[in-house]
C-alpha cells in the first residue's frame, strides 16, 4: 500500500514555517545537494534514513531541519507498510534469560514458490530490560518501558534498522507490569501499573523525545484496570484484554474508560489474541473463533470464511500463540512440540497467513499460507511479536 498523496505546496519547509519560501532558505555555510530538490521527493528521501540521524541531518541545512521536524514526515513514517514482523524469543531454564531475535521473511522454495521463514537477526542485542518490561512498536522502533514486578521507570529504544539499543528519558513515575501501553497518533501511552493517583497516564513523544503527564481514567479504575497480556491501538483508544472483558482508554475523551462487551450466548469466552490489521481489531476467542469488531455499532462480528474448523485443522495452539498485521494480511504464529521423547526435543514454529476482504458489511478470510517457519530448542519460549514500519 503506497503513502498518502503529500501536501501539494511549493516549498513544505516555508509553508511550515508560515511564511513564503525564499531562494536562500539553505544555509550557505553549508551547502547541500538535496536543496535544488522538491521538499515533496527529499521527504521521500528521509523516509528510508533511519530516525537516529535526525539530529544530524538537522544541522546539514535550514531546509532539511525543517523537513526533519515537520509533521509531515512523521505522518508518512506512520503511513509505511507494516512490512516488517520481528519475533522475540527467550531463553527458558535459566537464571537470565537470554531474548533471541527472528524476522519473518518470504522465500522462493525448490518448488519456485514463496514459502515464509523466520530469520534470525544477528545486530540485535539480548538485555535484561527487554524481558522486564512492556513494548510497543513506534514506526522503525521498539520502546521498552516500565518494570515487570518492581516498579521502573526507564525506557530503552531499539532501532530495528541499525540494531542500535539505547536508553532514553525515564518516566516521571515508576510503573509495574500492570500498566498498559499503546500507541495514539505516534505517540506511547502508559496507562496506570502505579500507586500515583495524580500521574496515572504519561505518554512519550519520540520525536521530541519526552515525557508529558497525560488525561488520567476515572478515580475507580484507576488501579489494576487492564493487564499488559493482549492489547492493541486503533485510533484514540488502546484495549486491553482481561478475563472475560475488554477495557478501552480513549485519550480524545480526556481519557474515558469503557468495556467493550463480549459475544453473547457462550460463558467463559476468553481472548486469547488480539491485533489490528488494516484499521480493525481483530480478536480469537476461545468459543466464538476469529472476529472482529464494528466500531461504530461496538459488535463483534464472526470473520467469514475462516472458521474455527478451519484454524483446528492447523492444530493452531492459540493459547501459546502470536498473532499480527503483516503485509496488510493476519500472521498468526504459535509453537508446536516436536520429539518430545527425544534427548534434544525441538519447537516447530508454526505459521498461518489469513488475507481478509469485505464481503458486504462483513469480513471474510481465507488461509493465504500455512507451514513451518522455524524449528527452535525446546528451552525457546515465544514471547513477543512486534510489527515494524519500513
């Protein structure tokens, strides 16, 4: 899916600035090649340099300054194709685990046809912070922030791109795993997982690389609201799953809570994935199978065409499972015991490749791909999976 159409101005920079676009916008003193080139084909430029040299970039020219802290490439960047799945294995048996990283790839088989594997990625770091903490993606990033059982309020940054992972500006208030994180508008919100009654949201900015105290919930929910198990972003609101509910912050309404009912007639109807792909959430129920939810009308609807026959057939272990947006398509990945008599057991990991369409005001799906991407030690856990920009 290509990037929105950009603004159609002579120069973005000056228009930014409020002002018309003078022939001398660069600075002389340093000249650059990118200034006798439209604004609209540098952004383009800049979509493909990853977000670490921004700082560097801004002191190559006034123009490209401007460029670097507009709102329009931050909307582009946020517009790439979620191209990219990077799963996040750890090291079970052990006093510290270890985390291992996979990148989910297509490939062109023996048959000559495109198969998908998980590669592993050799430039990303293991530390400590990645198991003890929340995560979100961000564009090309992965912010870990907050702690697991003791309170923290550091943050770490890993750049998908060059592998780099550095700390970044702390919270104001330390948070445990009880908090929530999401994504609005490109910007991380930390929901409670605090005793603070004053700061109970904060939300990060990665561009300005800061902290703001954000619109709390109400008094009564403040504490232990959600659980950092499954949740999701979609517009305003970031849900979060709880036994038998979903509970959903919305930040444009000065951070109201409401609880999106489940389907009716079946009791114990526990979640046990959930995920956005293409602006719908989506969610596996334990009873009700895969469906997805009408924002307007707040009912969920079956997906059509994919039933629960169909994913058991895949013998699909939803309760171990990962499921994501990948290539505008659901990715669901879950692990398979193989050998288990064996003296060194192994983990297949198995994957399915779910395309939706509109039938209608419905959504049907159909089986694109199924297979085994990976085969892992048995002391491999699958944890996390996250879905990158670029």
């Amino acid at each position: 899916m290509s990037p929105p159409p950009l603004m159609k101005v002579r120069k973005l920079s000056s228009f930014i600035a409020g002002k018309r676009p003078r022939e001398d916008d660069n600075d002389p003193s340093s000249p650059s090649p990118l200034s006798w080139l439209p604004d609209e084909l540098v952004l383009q430029c800049l979509l493909h340099v990853p977000k670490t040299y921004d700082l560097n970039l801004s002191y190559v020219s006034k123009t490209l300054r401007s460029l670097v802290r507009s709102p329009e490439l931050l909307r582009l960047r946020s517009s790439l194709p979620k191209n990219s799945i990077y799963v996040y294995f750890r090291g079970k048996k052990t006093l510290k685990p270890k985390q291992y990283w996979f990148t989910l790839r297509p490939i062109l088989s023996s048959k000559r046809e495109i198969e998908y594997q998980l590669i592993p990625v050799s430039n990303f770091p293991s530390h400590p912070f990645m198991y003890n903490s929340s995560a979100v993606a961000v564009g090309s990033e992965i912010f870990f922030v907050g702690g697991l059982s003791e309170p923290s309020s550091d943050l770490w940054i890993l750049d998908t791109r060059s592998g780099e992972f550095a700390q970044g500006p702390s919270m104001k208030v330390a948070r445990t795993c009880d908090s929530v994180v999401g994504v609005i508008n490109g910007k991380i919100y930390m929901i409670g997982g605090c005793l603070n009654k004053k700061i109970q949201v904060e939300v990060y900015d990665p561009k300005k690389r800061s902290w703001t105290v954000g619109e709390g919930p109400d008094e009564r929910f403040r504490l232990r609201l959600m659980t950092t198990q499954l949740t999701a972003s979609l517009g305003w609101n970031v849900y979060s799953a709880e036994t038998a509910k979903i509970n959903v912050y919305n930040a444009r309404q000065g951070g109201r809570l409401e609880t999106v009912k489940m389907p009716r007639g079946k009791p114990n109807n526990v979640v046990w994935c959930m995920c956005v792909v293409a602006d719908l959430l989506y969610v596996y129920y334990f009873r009700e199978g895969l469906m997805w939810l009408d924002a307007k009308s707040k009912i969920w609807k079956r997906v059509v065409g994919v039933g629960c026959n169909d994913l058991k057939a895949l013998d699909v272990k939803f309760h171990d499972a990962v499921m994501a947006e990948y290539n505008g398509k659901l990715a669901i990945l879950w692990p398979e015991a193989e050998g288990i008599h064996l003296v060194k057991p192994k983990i297949r990991i198995r994957c399915a490749l779910i395309a939706l369409d509109w039938v209608g005001d419905g959504m049907r799906g159909r089986i694109e791909w199924s297979g085994t991407v990976a085969e892992m030690p048995d002391n491999y856990s699958l944890y996390k999976i996250f879905v990158v920009s670029g």
